[in-house]
C-alpha cells in the first residue's frame, strides 16, 4: 500500500525538478512560470508552465535516456519519469510549453 508521506515525497520532488527545469532551462527575461497543483479524483496532478517556445524542449515520456555516472545533470526527469503515474509535455497558446505529471493516491490513505 502506498502510504501519505511516500505521495507527498513524490509530489514533493516532482514539484522541485519541473520548477528547477523551467527556472533553469525555461525562463525568459521577465516573465515568470506558473505551478499549479490540482485535486484529481485519483491522485494529484502538477503542471509547470513556462514561456519559452523551442530549445530546450524536455524530452518525452520513456526518452529521458541514462546520464553518464559523473555527469552533473540530466536526472531530473528520470525521477519524473519514475515517481509519475504518467506525465507529458504539451505546447500552449500563447507561446511556451506546460509539463504535468500525476501521481496516484492511494484510497487506503486518504484523510492522512
């Protein structure tokens, strides 16, 4: 069973590398990017929408690939990519692109 605190871990990851990648690799000289995260029936959803069209443009879903044992980066969205029920990168109007992902919330621990 997946308890609370492992959820919130997840969320709590998720939320710090989809918010370091748009600081980092998203951000464009004064604007800002946006966090929401929703309720959903079944888990909660996270979505990072920053304002920066074309490259760097995250990889899929499955196309994250391995980094190099003494690389600095590129592990960020291996974590998504493990700690997510299911995540994905979508553009929006007006420019810029949104990565959600979800995470399962277990019937059994909610109320904790």
């Amino acid at each position: 069973m997946v308890s609370a605190t492992d959820v919130s871990d997840a969320l709590a990851l998720i939320v710090g590398e989809l918010a370091a990648n748009a600081v980092t690799h998203g951000r464009v000289p004064g604007r800002d990017f946006e966090l929401p995260l929703t309720r959903l029936a079944a888990g909660v959803r996270v979505e990072v929408t920053d304002t920066r069209t074309g490259p760097p443009y995250p990889p899929e879903p499955g196309g994250a690939g391995t980094p190099r044992p003494l690389d600095e980066c590129g592990r960020g969205l291996l974590l998504v990519e493990v700690l997510a029920d299911r995540w994905e990168v979508m553009d929006r109007e007006p420019p810029g692109k949104t990565v959600h992902a979800e995470v399962g919330v277990d019937r059994g621990c909610e109320g904790h």
